[in-house]
C-alpha cells in the first residue's frame, strides 16, 4: 500500500514538473514583440504594382505571383516608405525561380524611367543558393552574396515555406533564412523607401503561371534596438570600399578613407596641413567663410588621367559650394585661387548666390558644368546634410555628368560649340581649356564644409 503511495505521489510530481516546465518554456518561446501586419490577408489594400505585369492575387491569407511572358521584373510594393525596421516574412517558392524582397526602394521617373531600385533581399531556390543574400536590384549588383556562408545556404528549404528576418536599423542590414544568420550589411547609400514582392522576369521559353507565395508579412518599426538580434557573420563594410561588381569591372580606389596616399595640395608637393580632415572614413574641407582655397587649398591626385568614369559621394553644408575638377593642370594659374580645369559643380542651389550667376544660365548650379553648361532642371538632390553620388564619364573627349544615377548634362571636349561656350564664360583667357590629353582630379576648398566618400575611379 505504502509502495503503491509513493508510486502515486512521484507520478503526481513528475506530471505536475513536466507541467510547470512545459508552461515556462511556453512562456519564454513566445514572441512578444509588438508586430504590426504589412498584409491584411484578405487583400492588397496598402499595396501597388511597379515593374512589369506579373499576376498577384490573394488566396487563403497569401499573396500569390504568377509569372508572365514578355513583361520585365514586376513588383508588388507598398504604398508606405520605411526607413528603419525590422521585417519578417515567409515564403514558398517553385524551384525554376528567381525572386526576391525589396526594401528601402525606390521608383522616380528621372532613374531609368521609374524602374524600381535598392536592396533586394535575394530568393534563390538553385543550386547556388545565395537566399538572403543581399543584392542591388539595378544599381550595384552583388553586395553580400553567400558563397562563404555554407551553413545559411544550407538553410533553404525547397518546395516548404521559408522564413526571413531582416534588419534594417541605420546604414546595417541584416538577414536570417530559417533563423540561421545569412548577410550582415554596413552600407549607407539609400535610408528609405517601399517594401517589395517581387515576381522575375522570364526567359520566351519559360512557362507562363508558375508562382511565389508570401503570408505572414509582419513589421516593427519602433524601439528597434530593444528588439534587434546579434548576428555571427562578419559585416560586408562598403565605404570607401570597392563592391564585387566593380572589382571584376576593373575599378579602383581613388581614396582609401584612411590616409593621404596619392593625394597632394593643388600647389604643393605634400597634403595640406590645413584645412583638410580625415575623420571616420570621411575626407571633409573645413569651412573658412567661403574663401576660395584660403585654407588648404585644393587637393588634386598625383597621378593623370585620360578616358576615366569617376565615382565620388558628397555632402553639402547649408550655404556650401565646392567642385569636383578634371583635366586640372596645375601648373595653369600658380597665383591666387583655384586651380584651372573642368568642373562638376556641388552647391547649396538654394542658398547659394553662385545658382544664380554664371556666363551661360543655370550654369553654376550643382552637377553643373561649371560656367558653361546647366545640369538638367529635374535633376534628383538629396536635402542638405545627406549624401548624393556625382559621377563623371569621359571617353575619346565625350564627357557626361550624372546625380544620383541620372544623367543630367554631356558635351563633348574640343568641338565647336564647346569653344564657343568657352570663349563666352571666364575661362576664356586660359588657351585650350579643357582640351587637356590628360589631367589630375581635383577636390576645391572653397571655404565651405563639404565632405567626400566612396572616390573611385575606372580608367579605360
């Protein structure tokens, strides 16, 4: 009887334990993060189509793609733009293709005729398996691809429902596949934009129909840093660094974000003790009440350069006005001032009162030809304070000015209308200006704060 007892009061003990410690469990697994939903489930109110003309429909609480034939990549995005936040999802992918998820991304009609741009959180059911994986849907191309992270490639699941995590808090992003560790991103070049499905494009020969399915699309976009995961893979840092595209492309460094190393003042032989600073990876001219290269100086680069394509992200002061000079021969003018070359003008429009001087209208405004020729009027600027990329193109005396992607302006070096706009602005006393074979790269000081980032350079 006594045994019998002790039988009935252990298992009575044990069941009551293995009750207590379920519950506990329970209680720790749940998610308590405060989710708010991105689909409502029932349909795609809060959503709208960009790209190309693929199917989506909404089936038993999913958001259903379906290719089509002859279309380019179609996108269903949100209406909202997100900067920061923390996103999950799932999805179900046929294993013939390709897709992937927007985020911070955009669609204005200056790029490329609205088509859509930024991070791509990648969808890879092939036997590469590069799933959450960071792409640059029509911009950079690869910047975390997972070729050296076996244990998220092995992740995927095919013909099931996978799950992501991503991150996006600052200039890191960070993503999860089936709560494995995928990408870990430190890049700065877009903070906001709209959240995207995306449904590829297909080869002629493909089948029509086949499907991407997503449900369970859920957001926060508060207290982040309370709700945010460490990861174990080491971060993909692209400033001042080249990305895997441009490295098979042939770029290079023109600044190393660290040192001086192939720079030197206009009209010196070394760096400028002055006047210049290199803090955080970022190269910045002190202000010094607008006076031109009264502090420093210009800074050119020691070596020259024919046929280039020129990257360099800038960040203008309120009131600030500076440039970017090519085919500089800095031996022209050795006394007060600038020194003589082609110029990419970057200024405050607004507030500058250079926007509105110049020989030829327009022409001293930012990604302008300086004093010769305007950038276009519908040109993309980011506010004061953020960071915008110029970009110069010279191939066999054909030159191009872009912002931010867009082209705004080209020309070409030594025709006629070229000298005739010469001979109408101030560089009409310079003999052949601007028709140098070969020239230095030149960063002003003209007396504004101004920093610089990511300089690089192609040379063909």
């Amino acid at each position: 009887m006594k045994t019998t007892l002790k039988k009935c009061l252990f298992s009575a003990l044990t069941v009551a334990a293995f009750t207590l410690t379920t519950s506990c469990q329970s209680n720790e697994s749940k998610d308590t993060t405060p989710w708010k939903p991105l689909f409502n489930g029932e349909n795609l109110t809060g959503w709208n189509q960009k790209g190309g003309e693929a199917k989506y429909r909404v089936e038993d609480g999913k958001i259903i793609g379906s290719t089509v034939a002859n279309t380019p990549n179609s996108f269903m995005t949100t209406d909202e733009m997100y900067g920061d936040f923390i996103l999950e999802l799932e999805y179900k992918v046929d294993p013939s293709m390709n897709s992937g998820i927007q985020i911070r991304s955009n669609s204005i009609p200056q790029y490329r005729n609205g088509i859509v741009h930024g991070y791509q959180i990648e969808i890879d059911p092939s036997d590469r398996a590069w799933s959450a994986g960071i792409y640059d849907e029509k911009r950079r191309g690869w910047l975390f691809p997972l070729e050296n992270n076996p244990e998220a490639q092995k992740a995927f699941k095919q013909n099931e429902w996978n799950h992501y995590r991503i991150e996006a808090i600052g200039d890191t992003i960070k993503t999860w596949i089936n709560g494995v560790p995928a990408a870990h991103l430190i890049d700065g070049k877009t903070a906001k934009g709209f959240i995207g499905l995306q449904v590829h494009s297909i080869h002629k020969d493909a089948k029509e129909g086949t499907e991407i399915m997503w449900k369970n699309i859920n957001i926060l976009t508060e207290d982040l840093q309370k709700y945010s995961k460490k990861t174990t893979v080491e971060p993909v840092v692209t400033k001042n660094s080249l990305t895997i595209d441009e490295k098979k492309n042939g770029w290079e460094m023109l600044w190393d974000g660290k040192t001086t190393d192939g720079w030197r003042g206009a009209k010196l032989d070394k760096f400028p003790e002055n006047g210049w600073v290199i803090e955080d990876g970022i190269l910045t001219v002190k202000e010094n009440g607008g006076k031109e290269s009264a502090a420093g100086g210009d800074i050119v680069t020691k070596k020259l350069y024919k046929d280039f394509e020129l990257l360099v992200d800038f960040k203008l002061t309120e009131g600030a006005n500076s440039g970017i000079k090519y085919y500089v021969d800095t031996e022209i003018n050795k006394g007060p001032g600038s020194s003589i070359g082609l110029e990419y003008q970057i200024l405050d429009d607004a507030k500058h009162p250079d926007a509105k001087l110049g020989n030829h209208e327009g022409s001293r405004t930012v990604a302008s030809l300086y004093d010769l020729i305007q950038a276009d009027t519908n040109k993309p600027i980011n506010p004061i304070g953020e960071w915008n990329t110029a970009r110069i193109v010279s191939k066999n005396n054909h030159v191009e000015h872009w912002l931010n992607g867009v082209k705004v302006l080209e020309y070409e070096r030594g025709s006629e209308e070229f000298r005739k706009l010469v001979s109408e602005s101030k560089y009409e006393k310079w003999p052949n200006f601007g028709e140098l074979e070969k020239g230095s790269i030149l960063l002003q000081d003209h007396g504004n704060r101004v920093s610089f980032k990511n300089i690089k350079i192609k040379t063909y």
